[in-house]
C-alpha cells in the first residue's frame, strides 16, 4: 500500500512539475488505524511532508486538516489530473465501429450480420471483438476498464458513415488471447435496428459532432459523452422517420431516457471550436482583456512560459523531433521544404492523435510534417493501423500510407 501511495504520489509531483500547479497531497487520505499515528497518515508521507516524522500529534492533525481542505478546494481541476493521467472516465455510452474489410484485406465485420443474426439463432448472445479486429490501445483500455454489461451501443458502420442500430453490453470487457479486445452484445432480437440509418452528415447537420467521429476519435471503439448521445437520438427522431416512436419506446425498455425525445442544441463539440461557430469580434476582446488581466504586472519571460506551456506542455521533444528528421516532411515522398531567411527550414509536428484529446507526447505519437501533409492529416479521414518505434501505418482518406521512422 505504502509503495503504491508514493508511485502514485510522485506520479501527480511529475504532473506538478509540468503543469506549475500544486495538487494537494491525496495520499494524507489513507490513514493508520492503530498504532500512535492512528487516525493519521503513516510515516511514509515524509517523501512528500520531509518534517512529518517530527510534528507533534497537534500538528499532524492540523496538517491534514488543512489538506482535506485543499483536497475540497481543487473541485473540478481532479478531472483534469485525471484526463492527463490518461484514466478514463466512467461512461455508459459506446460507439463501436465496424469495418467490412480489414487492413490485410480479410473481411471484417459487419452491423448486418449482428442484426441479420436474428434470422440464423435469436436469443444468442453475439460475441463481438477480437486481437484481429480490436488492435487500437485506447480501444482496449475502454474495454479493459470501462465496458460493462449494459452499456449501450451505437452501432456504425465504417464504410456507409453511417450509424446502423443500437444494442447493449451483454458482458463486461474480456481477454482473448490475454489482450482485452472481447464483450459480448445482447441477442440482436433486444437491440434496435435503425429502419432509416443516420448518416453522419446528417449527424453534424444537427450541430452534434461526437469526438469519437472526428479524425481523432481513431480506433474501433469510442466514448460517448450523455450530451453527445442524447444529440444522436436527437437526430435519429428530426429526421422524421418511423424510427422515431420505436426507438424512444426501445430506450425507454431498456432503461435510458423517459420516452421523450431530447432536445437539439447545446450539442456542438468544444473540443473543436474550428467546426462550431467563430467567437465574434466582441468576444474576442473579452478574452484578450481577461489574459491581460491576468499577465498585468508579469514579466514577459513569466508570460512567455505560461503561454507557451498553455500551446505546447512539449518545446524541447518538438525541438529534437525537428532536428533528427532535419526538418523535412516524414509523409512519403514529400520533398518539400521551407527555407526561413535567417537560415534553416521551417516544419510542423504534428499529434497522431490530438493533444486536446489526451494523445501523449511521446515520440511515437508525433510526426514532423510539412504544413500541407499536417492539415491533410487534421482534416482527413484517418484511422491509425499500426504504429510503434519503426513504423506508423495509417488509413488516411481511404489509402494506406506507410511512414517508416
Ligand atoms: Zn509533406
């Protein structure tokens, strides 16, 4: 236990370290229940309180109170803690995305077969994944630590964008050939085919854009937000087909929502501010005036750290990422190179997966790229097949591109 808390402890001092912010001792949680610390933490805590060892009872007490209180006072700012260590929240909602033809060319998988189950064995269990098909990290960690019996299902299919049905977990996430990559569906008979499927256009059309259909919702798993669920079923019942009324009831059997149909708007996706409306000119200047507020009275070499960390938590890993590949494109074949008068080239890094949505900055989830093969990488269509230490293969607008490092 004791070795536990202080991994954990050092852990949230690194996150301190790169985000010059104090998070309150949480190991002062844990407390004796004999001995003369009782009700106090154990002496273990000195990695973190050095002079602990030599307090007085009084002051024991009095340290941990005042940490409770700390604790009480981060509020939400735990979550974001827990975002950059890369924990994932708890949520009931899944999209899980279905390919019909698989990288090596093999077929894949198909919603229809699921639905189309019930014609062949009705009340079976359907069991989904597998280490062929599920081979994302994040995917596996969703199933490892997030999936469990009736979580429910979007059903979409990759290669009509569109989303096909509904079901429910009908297991928690499993092994299979001791990766997490397994769940099972309920029998196709209990889930809710779409008569009309929603076309993803038709989606964003509505203003709802979940993260998990944007070029960084990569992998075949992906969460829902409640927000970005109630938008689907949103769109599903605009769209005024017969589905409406079925589906509602569906719902409403199978334990989410109250038969009503949940309101359009507040929907657009934050996390990606370029596909919601630009702020006006008005709101603008209210955010400069608050960040001069706030850097009044700072040095710039203080505001120049601050701005920087806020843009890039990474200035020195870009930089040497930047030097070995000497600046030129990693996208194959891309000759092109920009010179900047005061000698040297200009280059971009770019995330594999996007930093806003906890993609790490480490080396094998960044790519040096000209400015061109950046955008086309954060605008296309872009599924990450395989990456490690020597090869990233992705599927980016419907081609196999190969980048060897
Ligand atoms: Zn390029």
């Amino acid at each position: 236990m004791g070795r536990i808390l202080g991994k954990m402890g050092h852990m949230l001092q690194n996150f301190e370290g790169a985000h010059s912010k104090q998070i309150p001792r949480i190991q002062s949680l844990v407390i004796n229940k004999t001995g003369k610390n009782r009700g106090l933490p154990a002496d273990g805590i000195k990695e973190f309180w050095s002079d602990y060892k030599n307090l007085t009872r009084q002051q024991k007490e009095e340290r941990v109170r005042n940490e409770y209180k700390k604790i009480l006072a981060f509020g939400t700012q735990w979550n974001e803690v827990l975002k950059s260590l890369e924990i994932l929240p708890a949520t009931a909602h899944w999209i899980v995305k279905s390919r019909n033809r698989l990288e090596d060319g093999r077929p894949g998988w198909e919603w229809e077969e699921y639905f189309g189950a019930q014609l062949i064995a009705s009340n079976k269990i359907y069991d989904w994944g597998g280490p062929d098909w599920i081979k994302s990290h994040k995917s596996r960690a969703f199933i490892r630590d997030c999936f469990r019996e009736g979580g429910l299902v979007v059903c979409y299919q990759v290669e009509q964008q569109a989303i096909i049905g509904f079901s429910r977990l009908a297991s928690d996430g499993y092994t299979i050939e001791g990766v997490y990559c397994g769940f099972d569906l309920v029998p196709c008979d209990s889930a809710y085919k779409l008569k009309h499927p929603l076309n993803i256009a038709n989606l964003r059309a509505t203003g709802c854009n979940p993260v998990g259909f944007t070029v960084s919702g990569q992998g075949t798993i992906a969460s829902l937000t409640n927000d970005e669920f109630a938008g689907i079923i949103a769109a599903v019942c605009r769209a005024g087909t017969e589905d409406e009324d079925d589906l509602l009831k569906w719902l409403k059997q199978s334990g989410s929502g109250d038969g009503t149909r949940p309101p359009i708007g507040r929907l657009a996706n934050p996390e990606y501010p370029e596909e919601n409306t630009a702020p006006t000119a008005g709101e603008l200047d209210k955010v400069f005036a608050e960040l001069e507020k706030r850097f009044a009275g700072r040095t710039d070499i203080y505001v120049r750290r601050k701005v920087s960390a806020l843009i890039r938590r990474d200035g020195p890993l870009i930089r040497a990422l930047k030097e070995k590949y000497k600046h030129k494109c990693q996208f194959p074949k891309c000759s092109a190179q920009i010179p900047k008068k005061d000698g040297g080239n200009y280059s971009e890094v770019a995330h594999i997966q996007a930093a806003s949505e906890g993609g790490i900055s480490h080396r094998i989830n960044l790519l040096v790229l000209c400015p061109n093969h950046h955008k086309t990488l954060d605008y296309g269509d872009v599924e990450v097949l395989r990456n490690n230490e020597r090869l990233l293969k992705i599927e980016l607008n419907g081609e196999i591109v190969m980048i060897r490092r």
